[in-house]
C-alpha cells in the first residue's frame, strides 16, 4: 500500500490559503473568486459591510461592489442564492447539486392557501420583496425578528425550491418562481443524492486545500457520518487522496492535484467572520492556533475583542483581530478596539496594518480613520494619527 503523504502544520497551513485564493495566483476577478470558495456566505450583520462583499475585498483588494450584484438577478443570472453553507450565493449551474436538500421532508409542509396565494401573486406581478406582499398573514409575530406567516411561508418555500431568489433589493431578497429566473433545462436533469454529495465533498476538499472528514462535509453543511461512506469512496475512485497532518487527530483529505508546495501567503487583509478561512472555528483553531468567536451575542461588558472584531491575515497567519465599524454619516473607518495575539504583540505589523486600514477606508468611501484606545495595539495604530 502506498504510504501516506505527510505533511506539518506549516505546509497545511500554505495550503489551505493558496486553494482558497490567497496565493501568488491571485484571483482577479468575482468569478475567479468562486472557482477558489464555490460560495459567499450571506449575513444580514453591516456594522462594517455586508459579508457577502468581504471575502472579495480579501482576495481582489478594493472592487466595485456593483461587479458581484450585477451578476445575479433577472433571468438565467450568473449567481443565485440557496443554502448551500449557510445562506450563500453559488453558481447558478451548480444549483440542481443542492436537488437533495430540496426534498428534505422537514420542510415541505406549509400553508397551502397561503402558499397558492403567494404563487398567484407571483405569476400576475412578477419577482417580489418580503415586504411587496399585501396579506393578513403579514404582520410580524412575537419580538422584532418574528417571521410573518407570509414569509416563513415564503422561506420554506425558497428552500424546497418551490420559490427560487431573484436576487436582493438593498438587502431584501427578491422571491420569484423558478421559471421568471432559471432556464427550463437547468432542473431537468438531477443528479442523485450520492452522487450531488460525492461532487459538493470535492469540491469542499479542491477549497479547502486539505481538510478533514468533517472540514469536508461542514463546507456544504453536510452530516459527517452520513457522508462518510461517500468519502471513502472518493478515496477509492481517485477522486481523493488521504494525508497525514501534523497535530491533526483523524486523516486528512485532498484531492490528488492539490498544490503541495505553495509559497507562503504575503500580504496583510482582514477576513469576514464568515469567509470560509475561518468559518469553521475548530479548523481555523487547528490550523492557525487562532480561536475566534464572534461576539455579537454576548453581552457588551462581558464582550473581549468587540461586537464584529475581524481575523486580521498577515504573511500566512492570523495574527489578530480588528473591531471594523463604517460610520457613514460621519465618513470615518472606526477601529473600535486592537487586539494582536500575544505571541505577535512584539512583531506587530504596525506598518502594514496602517496601509491596510487606509485601502479599508478608500474601499468604504470613508475619508478618516478613528482609532479607538481598546486593545494591545491600540495606542501603537493610533500613534501615526495624533
């Protein structure tokens, strides 16, 4: 039997950021950026920006927004929105992958009146927002977040695929049928439910770069043990190859053409929460020694590093974490709090990090930078702008 290949933690580590775009190869474009992560998670969280927009900003540097909404909506669009991590945005091809979880039975049971009402009022105007409904069934219910019985009808239908997104107004998201969005063909022909998974498993895995069962099943919210049979037959079929990873407690996956010699990454950025970098804090701890939560629910006294702190990626780690808040009115970039992993706090990039926050700012269409005095690094950044 051939040995496994064996790699260190530094190795995995270059190999995660090259596949998934943080390389010399650099992406140059929206598209390119989808042939590295397959996906952009959905967020309705803009203290900062949207996260849908960050993973780009990472990958391309500053970029019109404009680049990635004018390729979805209206008919037969490039992108479309399902739930393929989390809410995301995908290829549109690649929606019949997701058939599967479609015909999950949980949630193919809603309000048929309402839902012949809402596939009526479809047909006779057109693609419609949450809020362009008129309905008794429209009034919000309980605290502030209660979904209406329109759109919790609306969103069971969406993810059943009875109801496909025309893309966003603002942030809103446009319900349509299928036909007034995707091409008659396109769901024709389905592949089965192995066979959509085995694809989605490498695909996670070509991302990814290396990564274990779980990684590999997590990227597209998969049950690891019910898609482990699936791996092995990956594995089988030459599709996957097995790896050992220094510190790693379980096999490591890759596919047979993944770059096992990567440069390290060069360059500083900061990362959403939701890029697929460190979505997965548990990987993102094993392979960066870097654990990451967002505090948005804790409560603000007991709060660490900030209610939307950053990953901040500077020469192939994670060093630390920015506090990002755009004030618009007032056009300023707030760093609301600096925080270096105490490891780093006497290599801190200080330069970089300055000219970073600066093409942030640029980015944003803000014109000043405000540095709050919260952080191990807080006064060191601040101390350029006194």
């Amino acid at each position: 039997m051939k040995p496994l290949i064996s790699l260190s933690k530094a190795e995995a580590k270059a190999i995660a950021l090259d596949a998934l775009g943080f390389s010399d190869a650099r992406p140059q474009s929206v598209l390119d950026v989808f042939d590295r992560t397959n996906l952009l998670q959905v967020d309705s969280v803009n203290v900062f920006e949207r996260a849908h927009y960050m993973p780009l900003f990472s990958r391309l540097g500053s970029y019109q927004k404009s680049e990635l909404d004018d390729l979805t909506g209206g008919f037969n669009p490039e992108l479309i929105e399902y739930w393929a991590h989390e809410a995301s945005i995908i290829r549109t091809p690649d929606l019949p992958l997701f058939h599967w979880r479609m015909s999950d039975n949980r949630y193919t049971t809603w309000d048929t009146k309402l839902a012949t009402w809402i596939t009526n009022e479809l047909k006779e105007r057109g693609p419609l927002t949450t809020s362009d409904f008129e309905h008794p069934g429209h009034a919000r219910k309980g605290s502030w977040w209660g979904w209406s019985d329109v759109k919790r009808t609306l969103e069971r239908m969406f993810f059943c695929g009875a109801l496909v997104s025309g893309g966003r107004s603002g942030f809103k998201r446009i319900y349509a049928l299928p036909e007034q969005v995707l091409p008659s063909n396109l769901m024709a022909s389905l592949p089965s439910q192995q066979e959509a998974q085995k694809v989605l498993l490498t695909r996670a895995a070509k991302s990814l770069g290396v990564g274990t069962q779980n990684d590999l099943a997590d990227y597209f919210r998969m049950t690891p043990s019910k898609v482990s049979h699936l791996v092995q037959e990956l594995v089988e079929d030459g599709k996957l190859m097995k790896l050992e990873v220094e510190g790693w407690k379980t096999t490591g996956y890759a596919i047979p053409k993944v770059n096992l010699t990567p440069p390290t990454h060069q360059g500083t950025t900061v990362l959403s929460p939701f890029d697929p970098v460190c979505w997965n804090r548990e990987r993102t701890s094993r392979i960066f020694g870097f654990d990451y939560k967002i505090e948005i629910y804790v409560p603000e006294p007991k709060r660490v590093f900030g209610y939307y702190s950053l990953p901040l990626l500077h020469n192939g780690e994670l060093i630390a974490r920015l506090d990002l808040k755009s004030n618009r009115q007032q056009k300023t970039l707030q760093v609301q709090s600096s925080w270096v992993e105490e490891s780093k706090v006497s290599k801190f990039p200080k330069s970089a990090v300055t000219k970073h926050l600066s093409h942030i700012a640029k980015w944003q269409g803000l014109k000043e930078i405000e540095i709050a005095n919260k952080g191990n690094v807080s006064l060191e950044l601040g101390s350029d702008r006194l």
